[in-house]
C-alpha cells in the first residue's frame, strides 16, 4: 500500500516502544523507506529490569545509531519535525 502511494519517509511512533515500535521501525528501514522515530512519541510500561523512561531512551539511541540498512534512521522530539 505505501508503495501505491509512492511513500518514500516515515514517521513511527506508537505504544509498545521495545516491541512493536522497534520492528516496525527496523522493518521500514529494511524495506527502503526512509525513517524517522518520533522520539518522545513512543512509550512503554516499566519493566522489571527498566523503567519506560530508561527503554525509551535506549530504543531512540539504538534505533538512532544504526546504518546498516543503508538509510538512517532518525530519532528526534515532534518539536523539530518539518514537513515540506
């Protein structure tokens, strides 16, 4: 459907921060498309071995450090999103 559309970028956000906002996230960088994670747009519950807060921040900055898909993958707050 995205490809119908001609999409090209995407922006992830959602619940579930090191589940499925962690493989939709990788999943469109491996089909292509160019990522971008809405940092603070994300969230999940404390875990027993971390806090919500601590996996968000582990997903931004790991998500936000790969390359090996060939595109990066962006993690940055809603605040500095511009479309064009």
């Amino acid at each position: 459907m995205l490809a119908s559309l001609d999409a090209r970028a995407l922006f992830i956000c959602g619940y579930a921060s090191e589940f499925c906002v962690d493989t939709t996230t990788r999943s469109a960088a491996a089909k292509g498309f160019a990522v971008t994670l809405v940092a603070d747009a994300h969230t999940t519950l404390d875990k027993a071995h971390a806090t919500g807060a601590q996996i968000r921040a582990h997903e931004n900055a790991t998500l936000g450090n790969i390359r090996s898909f060939g595109l990066p993958i962006r993690a940055i707050d809603a605040a500095e999103i511009r479309f064009r």
